[in-house]
C-alpha cells in the first residue's frame, strides 16, 4: 500500500470551522503510529480564496477554483512520496514545485 493511498481531507468543512490544511508531515513525531502528520492552520480571513492563495504563492499560478482542492490534496500526497524516497521530510514549497513542474504541466 503506498502511503497516500487512504489520503482524504474535507477542506470546506475545515475552512467553515476556520481551519487550512497547511502542510503535511514525514517522520516527524514519533507520538502517533501513521507517517503522515497533517499541519493544520487558523485562517481568519479569505478562507474561500486560502488555499487558491497558497498555490499562487508555491507556484506562481493560478488555477480554476473548481481544481484547487484536488491540485492542494495531489502536492500533499507528492509531498508525502518524494519524502518517503528520500526518507526525510521536504518542504511544502519544493513539493508543490516539483508536482507542477513534473506532474500537474504534463498532462
């Protein structure tokens, strides 16, 4: 089983709640069994535009509104499978880089 295999998040029910998947963890803690940490953020303002706001900052793009959680869930889970290559965690920015880069622009 790959390790995003069973990946899901329900963004609007966090963003109601004032909440943003803003990262997601590799080996990180030993506290919990999985080897996914989800980081999750207090979002105060522009929560309908959060996470189309982050994907511009990483990569310098905009997308259509309607691809933006599966585009924010697809770099979680790359993010995810390029550290367990490496066995070490990477950051966010290089995992949304490399997802647009190598993934989301071959299609």
């Amino acid at each position: 089983m790959a390790p995003t295999d069973d990946f899901q998040v329900n963004y609007e029910n966090l963003l109601k709640l004032g909440y943003a998947v803003v990262d997601i963890r590799y080996k990180d803690y030993d506290v919990l069994q999985d080897s996914q940490k989800l980081i999750i953020g207090k979002v105060d303002n522009d929560r309908d535009e959060f996470y189309a706001m982050m994907l511009k900052q990483y990569t310098g793009n905009d997308f259509k509104p309607n691809e933006v959680y599966e585009i924010w869930t697809n770099i979680l889970k790359h993010k995810i499978n390029m550290s367990s290559m490496l066995n070490r965690d990477i950051a966010i920015k290089v995992a949304a880089l490399d997802y647009f880069e190598t993934v989301y622009l071959q299609k």
